[in-house]
C-alpha cells in the first residue's frame, strides 16, 4: 500500500550548506596553466595536491578550465581553515 511504502521511504533532508567555505588554486595564482605534464599525477602539482587533500581527509575536487590543459584545484570547509601547509603545492596559489 501507499502508507507501508512511505513507511520504508528514506527520509529526504535538504543538505545544509549555509558556512561553507572554499578556496580555488591553479599554477601561479593568475590562471595560468602551469607546465603540460603527462606524467603521473604525482609530477602534476594540481593532481599531487588534489591526492594530499584527499590523503588529509578534505572535501576537493579538481576540475579542467576552459583552457586547454588547465587545471584548478577547488578545496571545501566548514568552520576553521584547515592547514594546508604540507598539502598545497608551492606553485600553487
């Protein structure tokens, strides 16, 4: 019946959102692209940071710009700033 399946039906909340925090880095803070890398990510100072974010327990995601083999690394928070030394590339800003 209808009542039973609303019974089972997860609860749906609204995320919330209000506080939250972000900063958006790329190759030299001007928006410039950086070096062409096809190496492993761990030669890729976007990719590198993006895995010692993750490593450090940091909601982030990169993301290709609109330039061809341009990245930004976008990391998220609530409260505090986390610190990031040690986790940013130091090419990054």
């Amino acid at each position: 019946t209808l009542e039973s399946r609303k019974a089972v039906a997860p609860s749906r909340r609204k995320a919330e959102l209000t506080g939250i925090k972000w900063r958006r880095y790329n190759f030299g803070g001007h928006g410039d692209c950086g070096p062409i890398i096809s190496a492993p990510a761990q030669d890729d100072p976007i990719l590198l940071s993006f895995i010692r974010c993750l490593q450090a327990n940091l909601l982030c995601v990169w993301r290709r710009d609109v330039k061809p083999d341009c990245k930004e690394l976008w990391i998220f928070w609530w409260g505090d700033e986390p610190n990031l030394v040690g986790v940013i590339h130091h090419e990054l800003q």
